[in-house]
C-alpha cells in the first residue's frame, strides 16, 4: 500500500511545503538522529531524545500517586498524560513513561522531567489542568533548546530533588557508534519503531523517498502531518 504525497509532481499546487521547496523535503527543524546498538547479538537503530517524562501513576504500581484514600488526585495515565502527548506529536523529541514510585511520596502526584540533561521533579500535580500546563512547558522549552524558568502556574509544583552536578563539561560515559543518515532508514518515523522496507506492508512515499511503517496506523497518521514527524 503506497500512496504519493509531497515531492515534485505537487509543486504549483499551493502546497506550502512543495512549493517552497521546490518539491524537496522542508528542512523546518533537525533531523531525527539515530544511534547504533547491539543487543541480543543484533544490531538496531535508537532515536536519540531531547528528554523524558516519568509520570508516577497508580495503575503502574505508585503507592501513593493516584491513590483517593491517601489525598491524591484519581487520573487515567493514559487519558491524562497519554493522550495529550500524542495529540502534540512530541514523540521523536519527548518519551512518555508510567512508572510506579518515584520515592517522595509525601508531596505526590509526582513527575520528572528529564530534559535537555537536566531532571526537572514535579510535585503536587492534584489538579487535572497541570498536564497541559506542563506539556506546554516542555514545548516552549523544546522550542527554545534550552531550561526556561517554570511559568507561574508550576511554580509552586517545581523542585530541585537532586545535588547539583560536579562543575565540568559533560562527558559521554561511553563512546557511541555513527548515526544513521538522517534517521529515517529502517525506522517508522510514528512509532519509532524499526522495520524492514524490503518487507513491510505499509509504505508512503514523501520527498522522493519510500518510508516504512509499522501498520496502517502510523501511515495515517504520518500522512496527516509529515513535518511533525521528521524533526527532532
């Protein structure tokens, strides 16, 4: 199943993004990178993040987050968190994770924000408004590529839990291999999961270029919105 989008044949059409680039992919952000692992005895392809959100959440075994009887707000992860952080397509830049105990209980619901090699700890998030609050936070922050200072409604909800780090540069604990192009090879660019262009079922092709995907699903929705895919 193959359908043809942007490329070439669409520039004159109006399209913003053809007709500006001339039937080349628009370059509106970097691209997506990739690191080579092995594991297993395999190789795989890893999309290197720009951070991390870890949502402590009942369903996945809090011993206070979540809880009514112990004071904390009730919420669904997934209705909560989940949804809002696929609606913002931050996936490629940003990984959603429920987890069970974060360890400071006493002011939960809690959070942390790994971002930009930064941990950003979260607390009292007992309000259901907060979510979108935070997530506008970390895409400002996204944004700007750098920490930015918490708006006035999370003043209150932010910490700093850990020491501050030894005064030196960043240092890579290990050295790691190439990045693969421009990380879309072998790589649905939805999903972030790899697969076999030779093999796979659902294909699109964009900028001159055959994209695999995973199933159905991750097609649609990269059709829908290609560019919001492509940059890390």
């Amino acid at each position: 199943m193959s359908d043809v989008t942007h490329g070439t044949d669409h520039v004159g059409t109006g399209c913003p993004t053809c007709d500006a680039a001339g039937g080349r992919l628009a370059a509106s952000g970097p691209r997506l990178a990739t690191v080579k692992l092995q594991a297993r005895g395999e190789d795989f392809r890893i999309v290197q993040l720009r951070g991390q959100l870890l949502v402590c959440a009942q369903q996945h075994g809090s011993c206070c987050c979540g809880w009514d009887d112990k004071g904390r707000m009730p919420f669904d992860p997934q209705a909560l968190w989940g949804d809002e952080w696929e609606r913002r397509k931050i996936r490629n830049r940003l990984h959603l994770t429920f987890t069970g105990c974060l360890g400071p209980c006493a002011v939960g619901n809690n959070a942390l924000l790994v971002l930009h090699g930064r941990s950003i700890w979260l607390k009292d998030l007992n309000q259901p408004d907060l979510a979108s609050v935070v997530y506008d936070w970390i895409e400002s922050m996204l944004a700007a590529g750098r920490i930015l200072p918490p708006p006035e409604r999370l003043k209150d909800h932010v910490y700093e839990r850990f020491l501050p780090p030894p005064d030196h540069a960043y240092e890579p604990l290990v050295s790691m291999a190439e990045a693969f192009g421009d990380g879309l090879d072998r790589l649905d660019p939805v999903c972030l999961m790899e697969v076999d262009l030779r093999t796979a079922r659902h294909t699109a092709e964009y900028a001159g270029r055959i994209i695999a995907f995973c199933a159905p699903s991750c097609r649609k929705q990269f059709l829908a919105d290609p560019s919001a895919y492509l940059n890390a």
